[in-house]
C-alpha cells in the first residue's frame, strides 16, 4: 500500500485526505442515524391513541422517550398545543399554530442529520479531478523523461503512466463510495421528512376531532 501511495506522487497526498475525510464522515452520518432510528408507525400510533383519550401529557411523553428528528418535531408540536389548550385557545387556532410551529422546527431537526453531508458532494467531485490532475503530471514526467534521454527510456515512460494511472483509480475509488454514500444518507432523509409531515398531520388531525 505504501509502495502504491510512493508510485502515485504528489497527488496522492490530497487524495489520502480526501479518503480520511469521507471515510470519517460515513462513519460519523452512519451512527448519527442509527441513534435517530426509531418505530415511527409505533410512535405516531402512541400518540394518536393519547391524544384521542385527551392524555397530551402521555403523547409527549411518548416522543420525549423517542430520538431522531420525528420525536422532536412531534414533541415541539405537542408542547405548544398543551400550552395554548390551557389557555383557552380556539380550536382553530390552535390547530393552524400548532401545525406552523412544527413546520418550522422540522428543518432544524433534521438538520442535525444533514451535516457534513455537502462535504462528501465535494469531496466526491474533487477527487477524480484530483486524480485526473495526477494523470496529466505523470504523462508530463513521461515525456520529460523521453526528452532527457533523447529517445525511449521505457522504466522512466513507465514510471510516469503509472503515477497517472494510480491517481486516476485512487480518484475515482474515492468517490464512488462517497457519492453512494450521500444518495443513501439523502434517501434517508426523505424517509424522516415523510415521517414528520404524517405525524404534523397526526396532530393536526387530533386537534381537531378534540
């Protein structure tokens, strides 16, 4: 491996970093969602239950019990509907504030599952142009050894299409992982966000038939 990182050249150094990176953040977004991997029929079917029994204390209990982004969003939604129902407020209005404060607070709830996935999208896109740059110098080392030997020097042109031909696979070895990576992580997302808009709609839903 150390003699494949030598043969590669300078390129080689971005390009070790690049695969540190990316590897620490698969690693990093891959226990951020399973610590946020929850039931979440099982939660919204909870807290439909509590709520159809007037037991808000037990529905957020429930969500406070839960993690991820669901839960939090759901427990927001649910804090401010026990506290505008104490007042008094119309169901109306609680309904539409309710379901307004969960709409905002699901984006930051959510964007603690999002970080540092912009950077695998870079580290994605750099990468084989980083591999690509190695290509160009080891073809340029070629024929500068060609030139210096005034003829054909075959260990030096060789010398030189390898460095290329190891940047270029190093390159893209490093981004296909972090672009299949990102998709996975995104479509992960989309899965929570479905998540939350069903259990805003759950608690919409409850206020009203209260």
């Amino acid at each position: 491996m150390l003699g494949i990182l030598i043969d590669g050249g300078a390129m080689m150094v971005p390009l070790l970093i690049c695969s540190i990176t990316a590897i620490a953040i698969i690693i990093d977004r891959a226990r951020a969602f399973r610590a946020a991997n929850v039931d979440f029929a099982a939660l919204r079917a909870t807290v439909r239950e509590c709520l159809a029994k007037g037991d808000i204390d037990g529905a957020m209990d429930a969500c406070a019990k839960s993690s991820g982004p669901v839960a939090a969003t759901m427990l927001t939604g649910l804090q401010r509907y026990s506290r505008m129902k104490a007042r008094g407020r119309t169901m109306m209005e609680m309904q539409s504030t309710v379901t307004k404060t969960m709409e905002d607070y699901a984006p930051k709830a959510i964007h603690g599952l999002e970080k540092r996935l912009n950077a695998m999208i870079l580290i994605s896109g750099i990468s084989p142009l980083i591999g690509m740059t190695g290509t160009v110098t080891g073809m340029i080392s070629s024929f500068n050894a060609m030139a210096a030997a005034a003829g054909l020097d075959a260990g030096a042109v060789a010398g030189g299409i390898s460095e290329a031909l190891i940047t270029t696979a190093a390159g893209l070895i490093i981004a296909i992982p972090a672009v299949v990576a990102y998709n996975y992580f995104t479509n992960r997302i989309e899965v929570y966000n479905m998540a939350i808009e069903a259990g805003i709609t759950d608690i919409a839903e409850a206020i009203e038939e209260a």
